[in-house]
C-alpha cells in the first residue's frame, strides 16, 4: 500500500479555517494521531484560498504546533483558490514522451488564464479501467497554479518551522479520503463529492476510483452567512454563530423549486456546460492504477522536495471543546422554535441554488458518460453538517446523499479524543486528511 512517508502532517489551509491531521500507516493501517486541530485563519490571511498574509498564517501554524502537539516533520499542504490554480480533464489524441510534452505546453498557452512564465505546472495521464484499447483519444489532467501561490503557502509553512514536502491538490485529496481509503467498497461505484468550503464549492465526480469530472462554482458557506445577516439584519461575524448554533433546513421545510424553466432556452446550458471543467482548483500526484509516482514536468514541478531538518515541538496539546450542538429531540420553547424557522428560511434559497448547480453538473455528466447512473453523493466542508443539507440534497438531485467521514477507516490512537468531537469536524476535515495519506495509498 504504502508508497512513500508513512507519518505525516495533512494540512489544509482554508480561508475560514485551518485544518491539520497527523496520520501514521502502521501495516495496512491507517491511524489518526493525537486531536486533528481545526482553527480560525487569520482574518484576511486567507483570500479565495490564496495566502495573502504569510507572517499571520505562520503565526496561526505555530499555534497548531503547541496546542495540538503536532510534532511529525513530513507536512504536505494543498493549493486552490480558482483564480490562481487551473484544473482540466482533456483529451488529446494518443501519444506519449516528447510529443505528449509539446501537447501540453500548447494546453498550457491556451487554458492558462496568467503568463506561462510565471506558473508551476504537472500533468498526468488518466488510465481508465475501462478504456477502449483500440481508442485513438486519451484524457490528461493538467493542473496550472501561480509560482507566486505556491510560493506564499511554502514561505508560511516554513516560517512555521514545519517541513513541506510536497504540495498538492484539493480533488485528489478529497479521492483518497473518501474512495481510496475505502479499499474495494467502492471500487465498481460513480460516487459525487460536494465540497463547500468558504468561498466555493468544488463538485467532483469519482467512476471506479478515478478523478472523471471537476467543477468549481462561487456558491458556498459565505453565501449562507450572508444571506443570513441580510435576512436578521446583523453583522457577518454574528450571523456565522447563528448559523452554526441555529441552522437547520428541516426547521423551515424544503422549498419546491418550478420545473417548468429549470434549463429554458435550447442549448442553454450545454454552452456554458462547454467550460464545466475548466475552473477548478488543484494539483496532481497520480491518477492511473498502479500508475509509477510521476516525474517533474521541468524544474517547477508542482512536488516540492524540501531537505530541512526541524527540531521536536515543545508544547503539549491543550483540550479544545467542539462548537456545541444542538441535541435531536430537545425541547424548545416557542421564541426559539420560530427563530429557527426564520433561520431556515433564510438558508434555504442559497443552498438550493447549490443544490441546483449539483443537479445541473450531474446532468451534464450523464449526458458525456451515456446516462450513467451515479450511486451516491457524499457532502464535505465546512457547511456540510449543517443539518437537513444531505436530506434537501437528495431531493433536489434524486440521488442518496450522505456527510463523508475520512475517519471512518481509521484507527484513532488517542482515547481522550471525544468520538462527538471526530464526528462534528470530520466532513471539514476530508482535505486535510487526504494530503496525510497521498504517499500512503496507490492511485
């Protein structure tokens, strides 16, 4: 199983929160390692995933380090931020060496929204199971971010005092947490992940374990918030709490959307469905099975090698409590049952437009993949838990939804660790997770 470290710091490092797992690989064992930390990030360190303020992000590492006791030199991080990193599936006619290189470089003068000078790139071939042998096509994924993107997260980390040995991306993390730590569970399945972090929502597509559809929409946790705080007439800052301690869907009931112009207009959404995967966030390691690790593309290559010593952490892990929860079943008084419904109501509507941009990517996708059948969607990010969201997803979509858990296949190590607190943070943890473990599973 094991390809490389086996004991290593996942980070994720989010504009609302920073996330990090230390994860060991004992035999064909994951083990989850001490309390994973989630943390605020620094207010405007973090903008649309791109570390704008790498002094105050350093700062907010080292508090990882002492409080949770996170002392493992090996750290991988990922990039995002969809202005500044590319993601595209394409196809182009079969070659390999020399002739697929100069096919890239003219994917890079074309796709690449900033000069090709300035970027860090990797691609890889995608070997599907499945593929027709006698094919004259193949699929490359192309990842493109900005030097200067992947610099910031480096120049943070090791100010830190933490050790970068790679850097990735937020799709192929997100794989190996949910399908390949799964084993053969979902080998012969099309699984969706939603993604919804802060600022966008990442719709991935999963069929026999291999990356097959990437999008990136605008929607996501801050357009909630938002909507609340319009909604209540309050601050952003308190509208977040509210959300967290108040915010259920089921409390407001699920508003029916009109069928009738869903997608008016002939060919409205094939035009814009053109571009559907074009602006994603990420990075690539390896997407073929049993595929050989993959080589630098030139001296920028997107795996950084950083030969640094660092000495022990000094502090212990401190206990955090879990934001607090509302109980199933408690009695609430009248005031506190119509604030809930007011919330719910306010919620409703961005999340349904969500849901709604997941329906129209999984229509697309049925439409390239012969109807296929997709088996199931699994929600992540930090407005995953909110509650009735997998409920509404699966109505607007058709398709059973659950909340993904990078836990699930896991040893964890700690006892003191509550198993409610792994629960609340484990769909915001799934990122994190997945960059542990990028050496530790064949992909």
């Amino acid at each position: 199983m094991a390809r490389g470290a086996t004991h290593v710091l996942g980070l994720d490092i989010g504009t609302a929160f920073i996330k990090a797992a230390e994860i060991q690989l004992r035999g064909d064992a994951f083990h989850l390692v001490g309390r994973p930390a989630v943390i605020p990030t620094p207010e405007g360190a973090v903008r649309g995933g791109v570390v704008v303020d790498a002094p105050a992000v350093a700062e907010a590492l080292q508090e990882v380090r002492s409080r949770y006791g996170m002392r493992v030199k090996s750290v991988i991080a990922s990039v995002g931020g969809d202005s500044s990193v590319v993601v595209r599936i394409t196809e182009v006619p079969k070659m390999s060496g020399k002739e697929l290189d100069e096919a890239i470089q003219w994917e890079l003068d074309e796709q690449t929204p900033f000069p090709v000078d300035e970027v860090i790139y990797d691609y890889v071939p995608i070997e599907r199971p499945d593929a027709d042998p006698e094919g004259t096509e193949m699929e490359v994924l192309l990842c493109v971010a900005q030097e200067d993107l992947v610099n910031a997260h480096v120049e943070a980390m090791m100010s830190a005092g933490m050790q970068p040995t790679a850097i990735d991306v937020e799709p192929l993390a997100i794989g190996r947490a949910l399908v390949d730590v799964a084993g053969d569970e979902l080998a012969d399945q099309t699984l969706v992940n939603v993604h919804i972090g802060a600022t966008t929502t990442l719709i991935l597509v999963f069929r026999q374990r291999l990356l097959s559809f990437v999008r990136v929409i605008p929607s996501a946790g801050e357009n909630l918030t938002q909507s609340l705080a319009q909604s209540l007439m309050v601050d952003q800052e308190q509208a977040e709490v509210i959300k967290l301690q108040l915010g259920n869907l089921q409390d407001g009931g699920f508003v029916e959307q009109p069928e009738a112009d869903e997608f008016a207009g002939a060919g409205m959404f094939e035009d814009e469905a053109e571009d559907l995967g074009s602006d994603s966030v990420f990075e690539l390691s390896s997407t073929g099975d049993g595929a050989a690790p993959l080589e630098p593309v030139d001296e920028r290559a997107t795996h950084l090698e950083i030969e640094e010593d660092l000495g022990e952490f000094e502090e212990p892990a401190r206990e955090t409590a879990p934001p607090p929860a509302a109980r199933p079943g408690e009695p609430v008084d009248p005031d506190l049952a119509e604030a809930r419904e007011h919330v719910a109501g306010a919620l409703t509507e961005p999340v349904l437009d969500i849901a709604t941009e997941v329906r129209r990517s999984l229509d697309f996708y049925r439409r390239q993949h012969r109807n296929e059948p997709i088996d199931r969607i699994v929600i992540t990010g930090g407005t995953a838990g909110l509650e009735g969201l997998a409920e509404l997803m699966a109505e607007e979509t058709g398709v059973a939804t659950e909340l993904g858990n990078p836990f699930r296949h896991m040893m964890v190590d700690d006892d003191s660790v509550p198993a409610q607190y792994l629960q609340d943070i484990a769909p915001s943890m799934i990122i994190a997770v997945g960059l542990a473990i990028r050496d530790m599973v064949s992909e």
